[in-house]
C-alpha cells in the first residue's frame, strides 16, 4: 500500500487551516479593541480578551444563557439518539403492516420547511402554558426524522437479520434485543447523531427567539444582544461568539473518537 505523498498531506493541512481560520480570526478581533478592523491588519492576538470576555458577562446573563443551552442540547441530543434508535431499529429489522409507508412519511416531512409551523407551534405551547420557558424549545425537537432516516439507514446493514433473530430464540424480549444487540452496534452512527444534533441544537435561534423571552434566553438568543445597538462592537460580538464555541468544541473532541470510527467502519463496509 503507498504512503500518502506530501502533496496530500499539504492539501489536507490546508483545509485543516482553512477550518480553523475563522475560529482563530473570532478570537483574534477578540483580543483586541474594536480598532481592529480599521486598524493594520495582523495575525498575532491582542491583551484584550478577558477584557471583552467580563464586559460580555456584565452585558447579557451569560451564565443562565449557558445553562440553559446545555439543558436544552443535552435533553435533546439524549432524547433524539434514543428515540431515532429505536425507530430506526424498528423501520430496520421488524415487519410490520405499513413500515414502508409510515418510513415514508418520516422522510417526507424532511421537505416541511421549518418556519411553516412557527405559529400553529408557539399557538400549541401558548395553550400549554410553556411560552417563555424551555419546555417550548425542548419538547417539539425530542425526535427528528433526520435522526430516525439516519440510525434506519445504518442499522439495516450493520445489524443482520440473523444475529436479530438468534437473540430472539435465546429468550430476548424486544427491548433486550433492541439494548444488548442493536445499541452497540448503532455506537458510531450514534455518535455521529449526537454531535449534529447537539450542534444544530446549540446554534438553534430562530425558534428560541420566538418562544423564550429576553430574561430566560438560550446561548444565541443572548450573544444577538451583543449586537442590537446602533454601533456594534465587534471585539464584544466574538469574544462572546468565542466563549460559545467552546462547549461545541468540547463535545465533538469527547465524540471524535465515535465518529472516525464510524467513518471507518463504513468506508470497510464500502
């Protein structure tokens, strides 16, 4: 097998620049004063950044902001790889009448554009009492038909139909089939589901500025304070757009391991 040449590897650490630019440049404007973007232009971080970092404390509740962001990505990121797991070991590896029509309509709601039940929703959580609190934001996303279209599509070849029903002949109730044998198995691609749910989540706006209110914000609907005013302070803007990419960055390094393997297994399976 021949080594990768150094050709790859540079195209290869030019993307890897290329990704990791924009995070740099956020926390390069802020280490510095607003002057940055009228200023020379430079590469080399400022002495601003803790600076910035307290005045984004003392301007919007960063702190509940974060909690409470991690309440709701964390809720439905669980909520998400558990219920698309087991729906999607469902449409996968049992036979039922109308699996491949109710399949159907799962991904038929993936064309639904999201902002079409915007008001019928906040109506529903308004009768629900939920308006302003997180129950609004966590309970229409506890299950996706991404996540269900996902974990379906992985489980039908990495589960074979035999090793199902050999677990079923050993006295294995559903749920045990589903937690001993499909579960593990669905790790990787799990994973992978967790991280884009956990993003998307994360960086969810449009809905937690409908539903929340200005004293109960998640991380995003509190970082577009930042920038409400007539002048906007850009070392304010990213030194708060820093601070919340963090736990995202934290997440997908605990959850890279999961995802190259997942990679792996499928392009072996490939």
């Amino acid at each position: 097998m021949r080594r990768p040449s150094f050709v790859v590897y540079g195209v290869l650490a030019a993307f890897v620049l290329g990704s990791a630019f924009p995070f740099y440049w956020s926390f390069l404007v802020a280490s510095r004063d607003n002057s940055v973007l009228t200023g020379d232009f430079t590469l080399m971080p400022g002495g601003n950044f803790f600076s910035n970092a307290a005045r984004v404390f003392d301007t919007i509740p960063f702190w509940k902001a974060l909690g409470n962001s991690f309440i709701v990505s964390g809720t439905v990121t669980l909520s998400v790889v558990l219920l698309s797991s087991l729906a999607g070991f469902a449409f996968a590896k049992l036979r039922f009448r109308g699996r491949g029509l109710m399949f159907l309509f799962v991904v038929a709601t993936l064309a639904v554009p999201t902002q079409l039940g915007i008001i019928p929703l906040y109506m529903a959580m308004a009768e629900f009492g939920w308006a302003g609190e997180l129950e609004a934001v966590i309970v229409p996303n506890l299950v996706t038909a991404f996540g269900v279209f996902w974990m379906r599509q992985y489980l039908v070849d990495a589960i074979p139909d035999e090793l199902v029903e050999a677990a079923r002949m050993d006295g294995c109730s559903l749920w045990r089939t589903f937690w001993h044998v499909a579960l593990p198995a669905a790790r990787p691609a799990a994973a992978m589901l967790g991280v884009f749910t956990f993003m998307q989540s994360w960086n969810d706006f449009l809905w937690p500025l409908v539903v929340l209110n200005a004293d109960n914000p998640t991380m995003q609907v509190a970082l577009e304070k930042l920038q409400s005013g007539y002048y906007v302070d850009y070392s304010l803007v990213l030194a708060g757009t820093t601070l919340a990419t963090v736990p995202v960055l934290i997440v997908f390094i605990v959850l890279g391991r999961q995802i190259v393997a997942g990679v792996m297994q499928g392009a072996v399976k490939g």
